[in-house]
C-alpha cells in the first residue's frame, strides 16, 4: 500500500459508518455547532496515545479523547441513542462526552477531542465534520521506536491485553513472525508520513508527540497541548498515569530475534556474480 492510500481509500470504519447511516455522513451546516476546536490526537496503534490522552484529560480542559470513530463503537451507541446520520452522532457524543467531564473536573467548558488514524481524519475532512467545530487541533502522537510498536501490537493481537489494566485472553506465550512483525513495522511507517503529510496539508495548529520524549517528562508537552488552545496552562501539572508500560522480557527477545532476521536477510540481498 502507498502513503496516499491511506488517505485516499477510504478505511473500514469510513465504510462501515457510511453504510450504518446509508449515506447520512456530511455535515451540510452554514456555521459551527460547537465554539470550541475539535481536537484530534492523530494517532497508529500502539505509539503511546492512551497515554497522551490520559495526562490531557487529568487537566481537566479536555472531554472524550477516546476512539469514537471506529465503526462498531458507531452503530452501537448510534442505535442505543436513536441517531440516524453521522454528524448528529458526533453532535450528541461530543455534548455527553463534555457534560461528563465538565461534572467531573468542574471545569464548564472542556475541549471535545477524539483518537484518528490518518485515514480517518481525512473521513473528517471528506464528511466535512470538521466544520461543526470553529477549528481544528492537531496532536500527532508517534513512537520512535517503530520496532518496538510492531513488537507490541503483534504481542497485543495476540494476548487480547490491549493496557496494563487488562487480563490477557489467553494464558499461551505469543509466538515469534518476522513475517507479521515486518508488515506492522512497514505500515506504522507509513501510515506516520500519511499523517504527517495531511497534517501539513492543513492550514491547523500541530505539533508531534513522541513518545519517547513525554511518556518521560510529560509536563513540557501537555502544557504546550493546553496552550494550543489558547489557554494559560501556567497551573497545569501533572500525576501519575493510570497506563502503565507493558513490555517485558518477551519483547526484548522478539526484538533481537527480529533484528538479527533483518541483518540476515540483508547480508543475503545486493548484486550477484558480478551482475549489477
């Protein structure tokens, strides 16, 4: 798959909530709904952006920050709440999502955000859901360890233990694949240049998170999120996350397994016999 395939296709979610509303997707309005941002933490699986998500909502200036946007999640709460196009959906999860966290933290007017894969900020844009909102904020949550994500997501599909505070699904040790670690290092690869590339495509606040960098001192981050905002965040501070890290030694081991299947496969490519 190329870069722009990702923004282009279309992703499953982006067809599944389509046929959900038959068609009933594009907000069609002359002005906003919300006077607030929509804030979107663009994101790959497993590159630390529940982690990201918990330190923003602990200050008590953000609501939702979840992954609303998957298909399923859709047609569930859609159903439960009797809502027939998309734009209404996103309307009536945005308030609750506020209301809830304005009861919580007593802060009366949080910022509604949600979780995006590349593929589905560009379903934002196509839908022109980005419009209910009077702007839009970008925070790009990466990992620099590309290897690494892999690793986890291929242990994680396996076990069914998606956060710390899960149970694992299966008490079997995940088995070791070069072949399954390389296609999620080939496509968390791009789909971080799809979304750095649509990112930069849009006349928005942005700014990348990696992970490295804030899971160790989170501060500078999360106050440099609430100023994009364009709010004091002089008294923000934060706590302890309630995600914690999940690699272990299993990882490591897949790690140097990987590493050395790389380095072996690399020694058996280039020219042969002279043959360039």
């Amino acid at each position: 798959m190329s870069l722009m395939n990702f923004l282009t296709m279309g992703s499953s979610h982006e067809r599944d909530i389509l046929n959900h509303f038959d068609g009933r997707v594009r907000f069609e309005g002359e002005k906003p709904v919300f006077d607030t941002p929509l804030v979107v933490i663009l994101f790959t699986n497993r590159c630390g952006s529940n982690l990201l998500a918990d330190y923003l909502l602990h200050t008590g200036r953000y609501a939702g920050l979840t992954e609303a946007l998957n298909g399923p999640h859709v047609a569930e709460i859609s159903q439960r709440i009797g809502v027939d196009s998309f734009p209404e959906y996103v309307r009536r999860e945005a308030n609750s999502a506020c209301h809830s966290a304005a009861r919580q933290t007593g802060n009366e007017s949080p910022v509604f955000g949600v979780k995006a894969s590349s593929s589905q900020l560009a379903m934002l844009l196509r839908w022109n859901i980005t419009k209910m909102f009077n702007g839009l904020v970008i925070y790009h949550a990466v990992r620099q360890d590309i290897i690494g994500q892999a690793i986890s997501m291929v242990i994680a599909n396996s076990t069914g233990k998606w956060i710390s505070s899960m149970e694992a699904e299966t008490a079997d040790a995940p088995e070791y694949s070069y072949d399954e670690i390389h296609r999620w290092v080939n496509r968390f690869t791009l789909e971080n240049a799809s979304g750095h590339l649509l990112a930069a495509s849009l006349n928005t606040p942005r700014r990348t998170f990696v992970y490295e960098g804030f899971s160790k001192d989170p501060l500078p981050g999360v106050r440099a999120a609430v100023e994009m905002l364009g709010q004091d965040a002089s008294d923000i501070s934060v706590s302890e996350p309630s995600i914690q890290r999940q690699s272990n030694a299993l990882n490591e081991e897949f790690r140097h397994r990987y590493l050395a299947d790389v380095r072996a496969k690399m020694m058996a490519g280039g020219p042969h016999n002279g043959v360039l």
